[in-house]
C-alpha cells in the first residue's frame, strides 16, 4: 500500500479515538457502554482495547491504572479493579512497565518471563530457603499480604542501595512476582495480596505457556504493542515491549509494510513518517477527510485531565510531534527545580492538549487542592475557557471522591 499522507490533527484525532478519548470513541470502536452493559464489563471491554493499563502506586489522587480509566468511563467505580484481579480476568505483569492485561494473554508473555527468570537466577538461588518458605506458607494460607510473612533477616532489596533495608520475605515475594511464580490477585489499602500462580492462571493458558513457540509469542507481543499505540515508529526502545535492537525494530516494521499489516503515515510538516496498522487506515482516511473539508468539531468544549503514564502519554516523541506539547513527569525531580508539579497531568481539550493540572486530594476532608492550573502559551485564556476548566475540574473532584475544591494559581505561561 502506498504512503497515506495526512496533516497533525487528523492522525492526532485518530489517534485519541483509538485510546477512547474523543466523545462516543467506545461506541464506534464497537464497545460496551455504560448503560447497555454492566460496569464490570465496560472497564473489562477498555482494558481489552486499550491492550493494557499501566500501574503505579503514587497518589496524589488516586493511583494511575484508575486515573486512566477515569478519564474514559463515565461514574468509573475504582473497585472494579479489585474484583477483576480477584476473578482471574486481568493479571498484573511488563508489558509498557508494569501493566493490568487480559488474563487471556498470558501465554504470550512466555518469553518475558523466562528472560527475567534468567536474569533472576542468581538472586533466586541465594535467598532459595526464604524463597521455599513464603511458597509454602502462600500455598498453604494465600492470599495473603506482605505483612502477614515475618522475618527479621533484612536483604539488598531492588532499592536498596549501601545498607540491606528490605525485609527478606519481601524482596522474596518480588523475586517470586517477577519471576511470575506468583500473582498479584487483589489490594488491602496499601497492601498488595499475592497467592502462587497456580490458583491464579487458568491451567489450559498455563499449559499454552510451556507449550508457546517463542517466536509465536514475540510476534503476538509485537501485534499487541502496535494495537495498544496504534500510531508508532521504530525509534522507541520498548518497541513489542522487548529487547530488541534498532536494526531488530525497523526490521519488524519492514515485515509487515511488505505484508500490508502496516501502512506508512506521511504527515504534513514532519520529517520522519509514522506507522499504523493497514486495519486502520479507512479510520484516518475518515479523519483526513474531515480535516480537508474543514468540518467544525463538535468536541472541542470537553476537557480531560490525563495522569502522567495515561497510554496517550508514553511516547513523549509522538506528543511533541502530533500536539506540539512538551511533557516531563516531575516527580522525581528536585522539589525546587519542578517547574508545573510532582504530579502535573496534561490537559485535553478536545484535540489540543492546552496545560496542565497538578491535583491534591485529601480523602479524609474530601478536599481537591489545584496546586497549580497552567495553560500553554499558544492558548487563548477567554473568560468562557476559565468557566469550562473549572467545571472540568469540579467534576473531576467529584468523580475521585472530593466534595469541595480550591484552585490555588492559574498560570497563563506566556
């Protein structure tokens, strides 16, 4: 198939629909939606399309798999989550980093696991006597939390640095998860609950596992990628969320623009093109279509606030490129340094991204705290965007619990 060309809005707008976050995108992606299914099905239905969610246990409001989700299902119910990992319908491993998938595709993370397996052989042979307890004692009375192993043997955990701080049961349990002779199967709080593998994987997918060729499973791995980021191109280094090398990734992409599995996207006013599956390429023809008539969007009053590992955010690369917006996580930089917040989640308006929103919540006083709203500088900041933003910001306090807010400094960069 011959190169599509197309403008930045229109793969951008593509783009947002794949990921369910232009009005009515679950509806045309053939989706659940939340008065036709039950709530459990529409955030198993988001899962599946979107391929996985990302993880991470930083909460300013509440943690990033529920922020995404949020930001795509309408009254979005948190203990969803909890009930999905408890029945067995998603698991917790690497795929983007550590991610929440469909249970169904367990068998082609084979490859996966066997390379941290590998890696982690050494470690797992040393601490093999604490290993074999918390086995036995998971096998025995899982699930169970972290706190419920006792040791006063403290190890060189994954984060420990000149002094061995980490329980030895705990950095145990994290060899086991890594090393996927464990699960993760639920939450107490803070706490995650673990429980041996066995009672969490379906035996026929455990038994697919042994049995899975592992070039079927890297290829299934790389398809799965491609469907998650839906416009992507060869520089990313977790590319099929392997190890491959640059030459191993144009090669992946090479194979399937000779197969029309993927179709080359040159987009007006860049010089690299970018790629998308030939399944889709109908999808942005429509949109191409609508940029070249110069159709007024119906969809350019709603805001969304993003957390900062939403799938729209991981390749800083395709932002820049396709939103001409700059994104930097800073919560690891130096409080003094920080330039928008530890916890700044982009906002979308419509297509644009157009600033950012660093929240608070404080669950005992049900209060949201906006440390910061900032609007780029390209954005007209009118009287009725102000309105807009703060109702935005209203619904999202009440969505995540709060019943009052304050906004402490609107910065209109300049």
């Amino acid at each position: 198939m011959n190169p599509i060309k197309t403008t930045k809005r229109a793969l951008r707008r593509f783009l947002l629909e794949t990921q369910l976050l232009l009005p009515d995108s679950q509806s045309r992606a053939g989706l659940s939606t939340s008065g036709a299914s039950s709530p459990r099905q529409v955030v198993m239905d988001v899962i599946r399309h979107l391929e996985c969610v990302q993880l991470d246990p930083v909460n300013a409001v509440r943690p990033n798999q529920h922020l995404v989700l949020a930001a795509r299902i309408e009254k979005y119910d948190p203990g969803i989550l909890g009930e999905l990992l408890r029945t067995g319908a998603i698991f917790e491993y690497l795929a983007n980093a550590a991610c929440l998938i469909p249970m169904e595709d367990y068998p082609m993370f084979e490859p996966t696991r066997q390379r941290l397996r590998a890696k982690l052989q050494h470690q797992l042979d040393t601490h093999a006597p604490i290993i074999e307890q918390v086995l036995q004692k998971l096998s025995a009375e899982g699930p169970l939390p972290s706190k419920a192993f006792d040791s006063e043997l403290r190890v060189h955990g994954y984060w420990d640095n000149v002094q061995a701080k980490t329980k030895a049961t705990s950095h145990a349990l994290n060899l086991l998860l890594d090393a996927a002779q464990i699960a993760i199967v639920g939450r107490e709080g803070n706490q995650r609950l673990f429980d041996v593998r066995e009672r969490v994987v379906p035996a026929e997918l455990l038994q697919q596992s042994e049995q899975i060729d592992p070039h079927e499973a890297s290829e299934a791995l790389l398809e799965k990628y491609f469907r998650a980021y839906r416009v992507f191109e060869p520089s990313d280094p977790r590319l099929g969320w392997q190890r491959l090398s640059a030459s191993e990734r144009r090669e992946a992409i090479d194979r399937r623009l000779r197969s029309g599995q993927v179709v080359t996207v040159e987009v007006e006013g860049l010089t690299k093109p970018y790629y998308i599956l030939g399944a889709d390429a109908k999808r942005l023809g429509f949109y191409a279509e609508e940029e070249q008539a110069g159709l007024a969007h119906a969809d350019q009053d709603q805001v969304r606030f993003l957390p900062p590992l939403d799938n729209l955010l991981w390749s800083r690369k395709r932002l820049e490129d396709l939103f001409s917006y700059s994104y930097r996580w800073e919560i690891y930089t130096p409080a003094h340094k920080r330039k928008y917040g530890y916890y700044a989640m982009p906002i979308l308006l419509g297509d644009r991204l157009i600033g950012r929103m660093d929240p608070r919540l404080d669950a005992k006083k049900k209060h949201l705290t906006v440390e910061l709203l900032q609007i780029e500088p390209q954005v007209k900041f009118t009287k009725t965007l102000e309105k807009r933003l703060r109702k935005a910001v209203d619904a999202f306090a009440r969505t995540h619990g709060a019943k009052t807010v304050s906004i402490e400094n609107i910065w209109v960069e300049s």
